[in-house]
C-alpha cells in the first residue's frame, strides 16, 4: 500500500513558491507531532540545507526525554540539530506560558542567527490559531488580537513562518502514525490549568460537533481581521505625519475619536513600544478633549511609562524598562 503523502510538503511547496530562499532554513524542533511533520516535510524538500534547533526549557522531568527524541530524528534525516537550553522561570506576575514564549522565540532566534538560517519555520497549526482567536475574543482583544498569528513575522532580528496554520492538528498527527514516523507527547498539554489547554480539551469538541468547518470558517475571520488592521495602520500612519510625532494636541483634537485612538495606538507602539489598555486609552482620549487652557495638566500611566504634556504636545516617558 502507497504511503500517505506528507500533508505538511505541500504547505512547504506553497511557502517557498511565494518566497525567495537563497539561504538554509531552521525548523524550530520540540520533537512533538506538528513540529515533526515540519521538520520530516523540511528535510525532503530542501535537504542538505536544514538546521533543525530544540529549546529545552528545563521545566519537566521529561525534557532530556524530548532531547535525545529529536537528536535521534535529526540523526536519521541527516539533518543538524543545535540544543539550546534556556530559563523559563516565569517573573512575578507574568504567565508561564508568555515566559516560555518569550525565552524560546529569543533562543530560537539566536541560533538561527548563529547558523546564517534566513527563516525559522514554526509548526503552529489551524487548531492553534483557532486557540489564539478564542482566547483573544474571551479577553476582548482588538483586532491586532482578532488577527491571531500572522503566517510571517519578525522578531530579534529573524524573520519566522508558520507554513501550517491551514493545516488541522489530527491530519498530521494521522500521517505520523501512519508512517510509524516517532513524536513525543508533551504531557503538559493535559493540564487543564492552562486556559489554551482547557479550550482545547472541552470547546473545540464541541465547535467540531456544531460547526463542522469551524477551522477554515475562523481561520478567514483572523485574515479578515488581519486585513482590516493593516487598513488602519495606514491610515494612523498617515495621521501620525499630519498630528506630528510627538503629537499636537490640537491636530489630535481635530481628528474624530476612532481616528484620534488609531493614531494614539500607533504613535505609542511604533515609537514607544506601549499598548495602552482599553481604560488607559479612555482616559487619555478625555484628557486631550479636556485640554483647552494653557494650564491643563496631562500625566497618565499608560502601557510602562507615562504621558504627559509638554506645552502644545504629548511626549512618553518611560518608567520601567521594556524586557
């Protein structure tokens, strides 16, 4: 009987018809099923110019397990594998999931770097991105939330691709057992105290069982959504030119409020790499409204720092340093 053609191949195939790739490649490598249909799809097509990189990241007993999986895997594709070990003690009040995210797209990054690789290939897949649109919606995201994961982005000087996002979790899995082709299971993915893993185990069951195409029906919802945030980012970059960088408050106070929150949004995350919340945003929008004597005081936490006003601008400043 034929083998089960790759399903991640020809995502590959579809990457590298829309990109130029004139250097080697990276496969970020955890030795779990998404990643391993990557990784065994990455070595076919593009072989001899592959570096697969493990993040270990030393939380579980099971991690030396994972990285002697993935070194015998790479051994037998012929291809390298760089092991970086990395600590992901969560900071007092951040999230162990967000400290691990942040540690491993830094390691990931550097040894990408240190391997002249162009692009790290992510496994992430159409079940995680519905992830990441649920679990956006259930905080009240915005639409950079409601975009969930860009297919491309860049990041610590790298540039990384998801070539799976319409691709199902179960179709890669299948493939795998199929070919008999080994992956290690994560254990943490049971544990019901992460929200992600708790979605994953009660809700998207239940999506199947209601809305049968729910992956590609809410995957297009994130690209619509991507769509229209792209829109308003030009137009707040166009604003921003008119409004000044500092802004003026008075050119601020000629825009309409959607308008007026759009620019403000922009102005603190490309110069000042600040996210207002909702509430902070707000209440700076009544401030600026609120400005119309020489003597009105501005002097807002947003985001890690503050804005206040400078004579006839805003101005941010820091007060706590960005990690």
């Amino acid at each position: 009987m034929t083998a089960p053609h790759n399903p991640a191949f020809a995502a590959l195939q579809s990457l590298q018809a829309r990109h130029a790739w004139s250097g080697p490649l990276a496969v970020a490598y955890s030795g779990g099923a998404d990643s391993s249909a990557l990784l065994r799809a990455a070595a076919q097509l593009w072989p001899g110019h592959l570096q697969a990189i493990h993040v270990h990241h030393g939380l579980q007993a099971a991690a030396d397990g994972f990285e002697h999986e993935c070194q015998q895997v790479c051994d037998a594709l012929a291809v390298p594998l760089s092991v970086v070990r990395v600590n992901a003690q969560a900071r007092p009040g951040q999230s162990p999931e967000d400290a691990a995210r942040s540690v491993r797209y830094q390691a990931l990054a550097r040894a990408a770097l240190e391997a002249q690789c162009q692009a790290v290939l992510l496994g992430q897949h159409a079940d995680d991105q519905v992830e990441t649109l649920l679990l956006a919606l259930g905080r009240g995201a915005g639409l950079p939330g409601l975009a969930a994961m860009p297919e491309r982005f860049e990041r610590h000087g790298m540039v990384f691709m998801r070539p799976l996002l319409a691709l199902g979790a179960q179709e890669l899995r299948q493939w795998l057992l199929a070919g008999s082709h080994s992956f290690v299971d994560d254990p943490s993915n049971g544990d019901e105290r992460f929200a992600r893993n708790k979605l994953r185990a009660r809700l998207l069951p239940a999506l199947a069982d209601v809305m049968p195409h729910f992956r590609q029906t809410l995957a297009r919802s994130a690209r619509h959504a991507a769509q229209a945030q792209d829109l308003l980012s030009e137009v707040a970059a166009a604003d921003l030119l008119g409004v000044g960088s500092p802004p003026v408050i008075l050119a601020l106070q000629a825009l309409s409020p959607a308008r007026q929150a759009n620019v403000l949004r922009h102005w603190l995350a490309t110069s000042h790499g600040a996210r207002p919340s909702t509430a902070q945003l707000d209440q700076l929008q009544h401030q600026i409204a609120a400005c119309q004597t020489r003597g009105h005081h501005i002097e807002l936490r947003v985001a890690h720092g503050q804005v206040q006003r400078d004579g006839q601008i805003l101005c941010f400043v820091p007060t706590t340093p960005l990690v």
